[in-house]
C-alpha cells in the first residue's frame, strides 16, 4: 500500500502534463515505476484508503486466463470493466474487425491462450509455461505477452499489462509483470491485485511456493479530471493494514480455473478500508 501512495505522490510532485490524444483528455505522468508483491508472506496488495473492488480484478483475470474475447463474458463472471471500451469507443465501433455488440477483438486472453501461428495453427502460451512449470522447468523463456504488435488494430486496446515472466529459482516462482501504461487511480488498484493472484494461482497448479511480483511499469499517470479526487482525498487518508488473501484449496489444475472457479472462490480476512471513492474512467 505504501509503495502505490508513493507513486501517487511521485506522479503529484514529479509528474509533467501531456495531453492524451487517444481520449482527449490530460495526463499527469511519470517514466518508470517498479512495485513489488510479497506473496510468499501473503502480503495482499490491496488498497485501504478507499474501497476496492477487488473481487472484480480478480474476475478479470480468470477472464484473461481463459481466453474470453466478449465484455459479456466478462460481466458473467462479474467484471464490467470491459464494457465503455468494447462498446463505447467510437474508433473500435468503427472499426471493420469488430465482431458486433461487447466485441473485444483480439486482445489478452486470445493472444495469450491461442497465438496464430504463419501456417494459421494456435499455440497456447499459458500451457507452454505450465506444462514446464510443473516439470520444474525454468527454460529462461517461461513467457506469456499478449502483445502482439501485427494484430494491435485487430482489439479495442492496446493490452496494458502485456508481458508476464514466470521464473524458478531455489525452489520458489517468481514473476516478473510488463505494463507499457497505467491509470494509476483506477487500473493500477486492479494490476496489483492481479499480479499477486497471477503468481498465487500459478504456483498452487504448477506445484511451487511463490515467491515475489516484480511489477514494472513505463507511463504511470493520473488523468486530470481525477486529480483533485487523488490529491485531496485519497492522499489525505491514512492507510490500514494490508490483509491476507485467502483461495479456495479446491484449485489446483488450470483445468480447474479454465472451468469452475469463480472470483467467489477468493476472499480476503480483516479488510478495513476507507469509504469508496469514485474516479472518472477515460474511454
Ligand atoms: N482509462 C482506462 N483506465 C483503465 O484502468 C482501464 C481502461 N481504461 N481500459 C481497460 C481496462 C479496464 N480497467 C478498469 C475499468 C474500470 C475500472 C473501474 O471502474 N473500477 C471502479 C469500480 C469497479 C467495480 O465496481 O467493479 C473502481 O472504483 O475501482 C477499473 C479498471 C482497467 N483498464
Ligand atoms: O490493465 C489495465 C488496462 C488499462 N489501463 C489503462 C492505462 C491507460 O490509462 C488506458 C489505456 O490507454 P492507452 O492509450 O492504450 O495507453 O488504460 C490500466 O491502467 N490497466
């Protein structure tokens, strides 16, 4: 928690204004910011000076995990994150790969589960990586991006947390997490989150303590009609004690996650925060 009110601050006191032109609107922003997660101690990082959704962020992943392409898919298991950007965007509404209504196009999870390959065969890199994963193996290319750079018009966004690294080193898995851009106030609250289940729910599968999240980020901002929100609210606000999460035991294959877990099979013991906070969302 204090390392996410200290990138808050940073961007407030450091942060240089540069205008948006994909939504119009104006960034206070920063080059470079590097997180860590203690999963090993189970340190959750979720926010306490407002109120998280974080059952939501965690929906979000499974989404990912899974493959879905479809922001109904994504409201099914409770995450309407993706509504505004599969529905509202007029660019993408214009677009000629967009499929119809709640479309999302070929973003995340698709990339990530179903790579096309030149001879239009589909390669799965989260099974790659779980599949060595449990033979213990560490090949140095234990990678899963969903940045695909030929097919980035083909989705209604750039992915923003493209790139995760899973390594193993003295019995312990590690991830090393890429994001080229980050809304701080909103999408960061739900990165975090994601990057600690991501190495929580790899290490249960693949049969390995987990160790640390190194996550690193490039543009950090704060959009400017959120500033104020952050600045004079929730900066102002102490923190609480982070809790600890807790996953249902039952999950233990990707088969698993791929079927039947639910955001409700996550909960969190001890969670105090402060009131709810409602930032402007950029579309
Ligand atoms: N401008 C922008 N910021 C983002 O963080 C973002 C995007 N766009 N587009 C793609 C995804 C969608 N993400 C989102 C979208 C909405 C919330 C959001 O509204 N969060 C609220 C409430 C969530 C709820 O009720 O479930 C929050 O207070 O955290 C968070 C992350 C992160 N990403
Ligand atoms: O997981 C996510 C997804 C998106 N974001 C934010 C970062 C930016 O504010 C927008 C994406 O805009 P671009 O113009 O494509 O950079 O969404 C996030 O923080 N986390």
């Amino acid at each position: 928690m204090k390392q996410y009110l200290q990138l808050c601050q940073r961007i407030i006191d450091e942060g240089e204004w540069v205008h948006n032109e994909r939504t119009g609107i104006n960034c206070l922003t920063v080059i470079n910011a590097d997180l860590e997660y203690d999963v090993e101690h189970n340190q959750f990082p979720i926010i306490t000076t407002r109120k998280s959704y974080y059952k939501a962020a965690i929906a979000e992943l499974l989404g990912y995990l899974r493959g879905y392409d479809s922001a109904a898919q994504f409201r099914d298991i409770g995450c309407n994150t993706w509504n505004a950007n599969a529905n509202e965007n007029p660019s993408w509404l214009a677009n000629p790969h967009r499929k119809g209504e709640d479309d999302m196009g070929r973003v995340y999870g698709v990339q990530g589960r179903a790579w096309q390959r030149p001879d239009g065969s589909q390669f799965d890199q989260l099974q790659k990586v779980v599949d060595d994963l449990t033979n213990g193996v560490d090949d140095r290319g234990e990678i899963v991006t969903f940045y695909n750079p030929g097919e980035l018009e083909m989705g209604c966004l750039r992915p923003c947390m493209h790139t995760h690294t899973f390594s193993l080193l003295g019995g312990k898995l590690y991830l090393t997490s890429y994001q080229r851009s980050c809304d701080v106030p909103l999408g960061l609250n739900f990165n975090q989150i994601q990057c600690f289940v991501l190495l929580a729910l790899m290490a249960r599968i693949t049969g390995h303590q987990p160790g640390k999240v190194f996550h690193k980020i490039v543009n950090a901002h704060i959009y400017e009609n959120q500033l104020e929100l952050m600045r004079d609210v929730q900066l102002k606000r102490e923190p609480y004690p982070s809790p600890q999460l807790h996953i249902n035991p039952e999950i233990k294959t990707l088969h698993d996650i791929e079927t039947w877990v639910t955001k409700d099979d996550f909960s969190i013991e001890g969670y105090q925060y402060h009131p709810p906070i409602k930032y402007p969302f950029a579309v």
